[in-house]
C-alpha cells in the first residue's frame, strides 16, 4: 500500500482532476485509488468526475478511485448526512404546510404563521414576535415582497405556493443585453420547437423569459453537455436559461430535460482567471442529477477557431475574440452564482 501523500501532492492531484487534458485527469484519478487516507474535499472530486466529465475513461477512473475503502468511509458519510438534511427539510416544509392547511378562514384572515418558529403573528407586523424574523417575502419568481399568508402575488400573479426560485423581472433585461451582446439570444430551432412540448410545463414566452438561448458548434457556446452520465451529440445540443428554469435540448436523441434553480444544489466553476480553451461547470441537484458542462472558448493564440469565421487572421482579429471569450466567461460564471436557490 502507498504511502500516505503529503497536503502539497494531494493539492496537486486535484488540480489535475480539472485539467483540460483526458489523460490527465485519468492519471490522476488513478493515482487517488492507490491512497491510504482520504477527505472530503478528495471524494467529492472524485464524485463531480465520475458524474459530470464528458470522457467515459475518466468517469471509470474516479469510479474505480471511489470504490477503494479510503474513500468509501468518506463517500459514506457524506451521504448520510445529506440525507438528514433533505429529511430535515421535507419535515419542515411538512409541518409548515400543516399549520397552513389547519388553519380555518378565519385564521387566515388574522394570522399570519411565522415559518421559520410557526408562531402564529396577528396580520400586519412585520416580525414574528416570537422569533424576529422577517414576515415578509419576495416572490421567487419575481422578487416582489408579499406578506406571509396571502396566495398569489401581487404583482405576477403566480400562486405562492407553487412559485419556483426565480430571477426577478428588473433583472432579465440586464441578463438579455449581457448574452445578447456575447451572440447568445438565438431563434429556437425547428428540432427544438419539436421537443418543447415534451416539457412537463411548457415554455411560454408570455409568462417565461428567456435569459440566453445558445447552441453549440462554433467557438465560445456550450459544445458538451452531460446529464447523469450520458453524453450529448456534439452539434446537436440546444441550452436555453429562463427566468426560473435551465433547459436542454438533446436534438440528436430527441429528448428534452428542464432543471429548474429551485432544484440547484450547487454549480462548480472554472478555478483561475486565466483563458483556457475549454470551461468546465459541474451542476448538481438536490433532486440527485448531476450535469457536466464544457464551453469551448477563444482562447490567446487559437486562430484556427478564429479563421473559421471566413476573414484574415489579425493580431487585431485574436484580441477581438478572446474579449468575447472573457465575455461569454464572466457573464456565464455570474449566471451559475446567481441561479443557486
């Protein structure tokens, strides 16, 4: 059995993980199978690859590194109390619900049930007496503040009780002209509109904004996309960002999948503020998915995407394309921090 490895290796085995480099990544998940102590920071690592990277080699590795006894008692554990906190929060929510339901008309008229300590608040403070906290809340879908108790929003319209984590809608215009200006505000293709009605709640554009529509075959757009281990086509991959929900066409198999933020445990970003040629996002999902994301970028000296677009290659030419790729980075790192319910 190998030697315990020191903080320094193991800082540099997980940065290999990420590396842009299938073979890397492999070697380096390799090299975890063989390690006698283990953490939390290596499994979930481990786990993010074996989930979400877009090469079956790497996803075999980690696997296979995941497997071994360091990590399993590790692996183990996170998953327990995972389930304690879902199990956490379903009763709470339960229980929210029941003091809601039980409650007469009347009741609904006067009180107000304070959710985080069920306290029941006379209709018109503020904060809960009991507890202090706040009374009010903002729609998830459009961030307007209504009271505790009241049924549907203000201003949307949307029943409460159903609403979804949303983007508010002073902000979906700032969002547009951010992926508009980077070419990502595209027409639905014809494969695409075939599959929207498979969605459990269609898309409509009336009530549903669309944040960015992209997809990918040229340089700085979505190229790889997977979804609990099963790759899409290169081509034939549609992502599009709404107000409340990320949706993505798979048009080669003809299936679509719609994740909505509420939904959103986690997104894992690119590390480092240096272009590379591909961006790497990891999404995981309280309901248990998880959704590996490459976007192909332009990055300094990669004027074979550049030429592609039909013109000379210029020094003025590599600088345009990589502020757009710096552009499409910012603003997709931005949108994966703000959807995280």
């Amino acid at each position: 059995m190998a030697a315990p490895l020191s903080q320094q290796e193991i800082e540099r085995m997980l940065r290999g993980l990420t590396n842009r480099y299938a073979a890397r990544r492999v070697a380096d998940a390799k090299a975890f199978a063989e390690v006698t102590e283990s953490n939390e920071e290596i499994v979930t690592a481990l786990e993010n690859l074996a989930n979400t990277d877009p090469d079956p080699s790497v996803r075999e590795a980690a696997k296979f590194a995941l497997s071994q006894p360091a990590h399993q008692r590790i692996f183990q554990q996170i998953a327990e109390r995972r389930e304690e906190e879902e199990a956490k929060r379903q009763a709470e929510q339960a229980e929210f619900a029941r003091l809601q339901a039980t409650a007469s008309e009347t009741e609904i008229s006067t009180v107000v049930i304070c959710p985080n300590c069920h306290y029941q608040n006379p209709r018109g403070v503020k904060f809960c007496q009991n507890c202090g906290k706040s009374l009010t809340a903002n729609c998830r879908r459009c961030g307007t503040p209504n009271p505790f108790g009241v049924v549907f929003c203000g201003n949307c319209g949307t029943k409460l009780s159903e609403a979804t984590f949303g983007i508010p809608a002073d902000e979906v215009a700032n969002w547009r002209e951010a992926f508009g200006a980077v070419g990502w505000i595209e027409e639905l293709g014809p494969r695409t509109k075939q599959l929207l009605p498979q969605l459990q709640s269609p898309l409509d554009t009336s009530k549903e904004s669309i944040l960015f529509l992209t997809y990918g075959t040229a340089a700085n757009r979505i190229q790889d996309v997977m979804i609990d281990g099963t790759n899409f086509r290169r081509g034939y991959i549609g992502v599009i960002a709404t107000n409340w929900r990320l949706i993505f066409a798979d048009t080669d198999k003809m299936k679509i999948y719609a994740f909505p933020y509420e939904d959103i445990a986690s997104v894992e970003k690119p590390e480092g503020g240096g272009l590379m040629k591909e961006s790497r996002y990891a999404v995981h999902t309280k309901s248990g998915h998880h959704i590996g994301i490459v976007v192909h970028l332009d990055a300094p000296g990669m004027v074979g995407f550049i030429a592609g677009f039909g013109s000379p290659v210029t020094a003025g030419h590599v600088i345009s394309h990589k502020r757009r790729a710096e552009e499409v980075l910012k603003f997709l790192n931005l949108y994966f921090t703000r959807i995280v319910a």
